[in-house]
C-alpha cells in the first residue's frame, strides 16, 4: 500500500501562517485526515475532507483558521494553516482511508511533519 507522505512543516512566529501537502502518489484513498500530536501528548484530530464531494470537517479548535483542499489533478491534500498559535505546535501527520467517514480509525499514515510556532 502507499503510506500518505507529508511536507511542509517548519517554524514560524505566532500569526504567521503554513501550508502542509499530503500526497499519496498513483493513490486515491476516500478520505484524508490531519491529526497533531502536541509535545507530551495525545494525538487529535485537526480535520478531514472527502475526497469526492470536497465536504470538509474540523476540530473547533482550529475552525475558522485551518482549511483543508484538496488538488484532484496532484492527487495531493493541504492543510492552510493561519493565524498559528503557539499552542498549534505539534507534529502533523496525514492519514487515509477507503471508508467515506471522516471519524473512526484511518489506516494509512504518513510520518509526520514538525510544525513549532514559536511566541
């Protein structure tokens, strides 16, 4: 199977902004989440979107701030990440799965991406 891969982590000041990519090359899950796993925590979920019909989900920690899109043509999922908050500081990780539900377990995860936003 292909393993969703991840790019676009980094440092940035708080405000700032980030774009992550997650691509799962000659691959097309159904669904595609973000989840985080802060330092010294447990993952969560960030938000997920459905592949076909574009509906989008999010945590309401990051509504509002994060969007979510795919490019059906780079078979390629982004995470738009704005107005960063130190707390948003984690490592982003990528999953996918053949099921159309955004909630429940994924089975294809990518390695991650540090993402620090620093204050």
């Amino acid at each position: 199977q292909v393993q969703p891969v991840e790019s676009g982590g980094g440092l940035v000041q708080a405000g700032g902004s980030l774009r992550l990519s997650c691509a799962a090359s000659g691959r097309t899950y159904v669904t595609y989440g973000w989840f985080r796993q802060p330092p010294g925590k447990e993952r969560e979920f960030v938000a997920a979107i459905i592949w076909n019909v574009g509906n989008t989900y999010y945590a309401d920690s990051v509504k509002g701030r994060f969007t979510i899109s795919r490019d059906t043509a780079k078979n390629t999922v982004y995470l738009q990440m704005n107005s960063l908050k130190p707390e948003d500081t984690a490592v982003y990780s990528c999953a996918a799965k053949y099921r159309s539900t955004w909630y429940g377990e994924y089975d294809y995860w990518g390695q991650g991406t540090q993402v620090t936003v620093s204050s």
